[in-house]
C-alpha cells in the first residue's frame, strides 16, 4: 500500500494565525492502523474526520504504537489471549524530516514523526503525526516506548506521556505550525502544559515561573476528561515523577497543587493548566464537577462520524431521499418522513451482511427474522455484559415468546485486566450453557473498527447495561441509532440525553442493585421490544426511522465539533456578540 498522501502535504494551506492542535494517547486512523483501543481512540478519530469535513484549521498528534494494541483470541472455554499487532507505517505515512528530543530518567530520547494526511469531504486535511521513538540514537528501552498502546506498567506509561505531551509540544512547533489552542483529549496529554510553561520562560529554570506565565500557557489550552472515577485517572507515585520527569519539574508541579492523596494526578494537572475544560456528555459533566468542584468543567455530548458509521443500505436510502446528509447531518431529521418500506429493507441488508460475516467468523448460522441484540464494548466490570443472563429461564420465555432470540456478544479485555477476562470467560461458559434452539448467544473475537460497523448497524436493538454512574458517554449507541437501531439501556452517560421512551428506544430503570435492573430489562424486552418487533412491524420502522431523525441528527461529530469550536477553541463572549449585533443592525 502507498502513502495516503496523494500530493505533497502544504503547510501553507493553513491560516497564518494559528491552528488547533490535538493530542490524544490513542486515534482510530483508518482499519488498517491498529492504534487504538476503543471508545476513546475511536472518538479521537470521529473527530478528525468531522473536522476535515468542516475545514477545521486542526492537526493531531498521537503515538506510533508500531506493535498495535492486540489481537484478540478466544478458546473454546472463553479463555483469552493476545497476539501483537505489528504494521509498516511507511505503508500508511510519510516520514517527516524533524527530529526533536525529550529527557527522560535523565537520558535524551530522540522523536521523529510520521504523517497521515486525513482528506475531509470537499478536501481539506487534517495532519495526523504518530510520533516515533523508533530510532537508531537511542536505547533499546527507548525505542521501543512508543510500540504498544497502554502496555507495560506505570512507569512505561508516564515516559510514553513524556513523548506524547511534552514531545507533541516541541514537534508541532519543528514542524513550523503556529498554534492558537492545545487540545488535551484526556489527561495522556497532560504534560504538555509543562513543555508549553518550558517555553514560555525561553529555558529558564521553572522555579523563575510567574503567575503571568502560567497565565500564558492556560489561554493557550483545552482540555475534555473521558473519566466518572476517581480511579480512572492517571495517577503516579512522587519517586516516578521525580525520576521520569526530573526533581525541578515535579517541585513546580507540586508548587501548583498537582498532586492530590500523594500522587501526581494528570486530569488535575490539565484542569489547572487549561482556560476551558469539558466532560463527554451532560451527566458527565456534573460527575466531573463533583470530582473537581473547585474547576469549571464544562460539557460537550460526544458524537460519532456519520458517513463512518452509517451501513451503505442507509446511505444509498439518505443519498436518494435526503440528498442534503452528507453536507448538513442536522438534515437527518428528515429521517422521519422516510417511507416504513424503505427503513426496513435497508435494514434488512444491513442485517444480512452482518449474518453473514458473524457466520465466517463463528461458524454459527443465524436467522435474519428473529430479533437479535447486540452488546459490544471493552469488556469491563462495570457495563455488567452478564447482566442479561441474570435469571436464565425468564430469558428462556422471553426467547420462547419472540419465537427466537439472538444475542451477539463482542469485546476485548485489556491483557492485564484479569476481572474483564474473567468476564469474558462467563459470557462465552453462559453462551454455551444457555443456547438453544430459541436462544442463540454467540461471542464474536477480535472486535475491532469493521466488526462494530457490522454490530452497530446490523443487529435489531442495542442494549448497553453499565452501572451508573460509571459510563462517561458511550458512543456505540450513537453508531446504531444513525442506522435506525434503537437502544434498550441504563440511563446513564449519553443515553440521558438521547432516551425517549418508546420513539428511539427503551431506558432500564433504576434500581438498588443488579437484579431490579435485571428485572427491569426483561421486562422491557418482554413488554415492549418483543411485542412490537414481531407484531408490528410497521410501528418498528416508525421506531426506526425516529431514532434516525431524533438521536442521528444530533449525536454526530458534526455537531460536537462545532460546539468544540464555538465554546472551547475560539468562544465569543456576550460582549463580543453584542458588539457584531450592534455592527450588524446599524443603519
């Protein structure tokens, strides 16, 4: 495969004031580029690609991560393993000439980048720089920093944020970009706050460091958490900040109260450091307020890359009857005047290629007329992906009464994570315990960007089961809902937001503990998702084309960039539009 880059990359193509600059741990690039995880390499990815769409004056920063995250495996007991994922990035990038360097444990540790040019809709690119530790000045350990997405243990972590923020910093400038705004997606980047503070005192010692220069570097940065826990933050121990990161930064960290319970904390590190800070959806928002009360944190509803994510059944159906789609995601509302025929036979293709990849990957031949569910995501303690199969023979009637259900089970467990293993041992122990000729549960591998296309768009309700409050936002329901497929899900993150009963889907209600929302589920399903699929089917596609025009206009990229842009990068304050109002209106 060539480089994507059809023609020499133009910096000159970018405003002379200024561009955004993002940085993220993990993007999701394209398939081919094994450089995320999930949700949030996923949503970094979605990002860019609206951006291109819109012009956005933007470039991003990530790491190489050579070896990939892994290669999911299950065996026939549900045990998992992990293989590498190693790629050429010279298959993919062009390698830029700069070369800048970090210190590290004391040692200088050389970066170089590779550049993916991301080309939006009408042709404008957003850069993407994959930075690279890969070279021959340094060490062996050194080398191999930027091979593996979140491998390794603390310490290999924070050298990696060394790389990623305070290396990112020193690259966008090698690379000649003036930048207005730095973007932190997630607190991975945090510490390019310090590299920024470095450079606003010209190399002077950070202890010289006023308040205006701190000033300085928080005008120039933005910051959105991804994390409701406490223990979901990047934390690390005194002695590794002193040792990775040297003993003058961390007294200047301290100094600015860095540090909470004895450890540096990276997202009170990038809420310190930023004019504007974010959550991932409205109840996030509050839960991140809560968390860091003496912080504004603001609230920005994730959303995902409709042309992305829509099946090709879909977007044929959109190009003929809302031409408009592509340019304007706002015009799916329109979706609620689509013929029922039409939502359903796009549907029914959908269906079908996911039938039929489900089928070469498992073996198992499933029917396209009975209800299927679909659950993927990390496999994590906290969505409960076992939830459903709380009380085995209500399952088994409500199979009976749909008259067959299919459940499709995907996710991967990070390989130190030995809880979300176990999870994935029962789903696959449950499966073959419980399936039946009424009741098919399948666990798929390997899930991946092509796999949750197929999942998202193909499967009849998707069901998410996380325990409050612990789900940020969750995007997967956002990639069902363009493709009509409505959510049966616990109130929390997005689904807050997105949930109208009966017209884009189910909420399961709250309770004290898993078995009242395990009730509730059933009870959902049996009452009104099994009820309405398989009695009437025109009332389902008017659920269909609802979920489209109601959540897909609205849960998109499209629209969160914007908002990103308006209220993060460049905000107007009231006394600004006041001012263009008066200029507008004036005789």
């Amino acid at each position: 495969m060539q480089p994507n880059s059809s023609k020499p990359f133009s910096y000159e193509a970018f405003p002379a004031s200024g561009v955004v600059a993002y940085y993220s741990m993990e993007i999701a690039i394209c398939p081919g580029m094994p450089t995320y995880s999930g949700g949030l390499g996923m949503l970094a990815g979605d990002t860019l690609r609206s951006a291109a769409d819109l012009g956005v004056p933007l470039v991003a920063f990530t790491l190489l991560h050579r070896k990939g995250y892994f290669e999911q495996h299950i065996d026939p007991a549900g045990i998992q393993t992990e293989d590498v994922q190693p790629w050429n990035p010279a298959d993919f990038c062009v390698e830029e000439a700069a070369r800048v360097t970090v210190s590290i444990e004391g040692r200088t540790v050389q970066l170089r980048a590779w550049r993916y040019d991301l080309a939006g809709r009408y042709g404008h690119i957003v850069p993407v720089y994959l930075l690279d530790t890969d070279l021959d000045a340094n060490s062996g350990w050194d080398r191999g920093l930027t091979d593996h997405l979140y491998g390794g243990d603390s310490n290999y972590r924070l050298q990696q944020e060394v790389v990623l923020g305070m290396g990112g910093v020193r690259m966008v400038h090698a690379l000649g970009y003036r930048v207005n705004v730095y973007h932190m997606n997630e607190g991975h980047a945090a510490l390019l706050t310090l590299a920024l503070l470095e450079r606003q005192l010209g190399g002077g010692p950070l202890g010289a460091a006023t308040e205006a220069d701190i000033e300085q570097v928080r005008q120039k940065c933005v910051f959105t958490t991804h994390t409701p826990v406490p223990a979901g933050h990047d934390r690390f121990s005194n002695e590794q900040a002193i040792r990775i990161l040297g003993g003058d930064r961390t007294a200047r960290l301290e100094q600015q109260c860095c540090f909470r319970d004895g450890m540096l904390n990276m997202t009170l590190l990038a809420l310190r450091f930023s004019r504007y800070a974010n959550g991932v959806a409205l109840q996030h928002g509050k839960v991140s307020r809560d968390m860091f009360p003496e912080f504004a944190i603001d609230s920005i509803t994730n959303g995902v890359h409709a042309p992305t994510w829509i099946a090709e059944p879909f977007q044929q159906l959109f190009d003929e009857r809302i031409p408009s789609w592509r340019r304007d995601t706002l015009c799916l509302r329109n979706a609620i005047d689509l013929p029922e025929d039409t939502v359903l036979a796009a549907h029914a293709r959908a269906k079908e290629e996911l039938l039929a990849a489900v089928a070469a990957r498992t073996g198992h031949l499933l029917n396209p007329s009975v209800l299927t569910l679909g659950f993927a995501r990390r496999a994590a303690t906290y969505k409960r992906a076992t939830l459903m199969f709380s009380d085995p023979q209500r399952l088994q009637a409500i199979a009976a009464e749909a008259g067959g259900l299919q459940i499709l089970y995907a996710g991967k467990a990070h390989p130190q994570d030995d809880p979300g293993k176990a999870l994935i041992h029962q789903v696959v122990e449950d499966a073959a315990r419980l399936s039946n000729d009424l009741l098919r549960i399948v666990f798929i591998e390997n899930y991946d960007w092509e796999l949750g296309a197929l999942l998202t768009s193909g499967v009849d309700v998707w069901i998410n089961t996380p325990r409050r409050p612990y789900e940020a936002s969750g995007t997967s329901g956002m990639k069902a809902a363009l493709n009509g497929v409505p959510s049966l899900s616990v109130l929390d993150g997005w689904w807050i937001e997105g949930c109208i009963e009966g017209v884009t889907g189910w909420a399961i209600e709250d309770g004290v503990n898993d078995a009242e929302e395990a009730s509730s589920l059933y009870d959902k399903l049996a009452g009104d998702v099994v009820a309405l699929f398989r009695h009437d089917p025109r009332r389902w596609a008017r659920l269909m084309r609802a979920t489209i025009a109601f959540n897909g206009s609205f849960f998109n990229t499209n629209r969160m960039v914007r908002q990103y842009n308006s209220n993060a990068y460049y905000p107007v304050t009231l006394t600004e539009r006041e001012s263009v109002r008066e200029e507008t209106f004036a005789d």
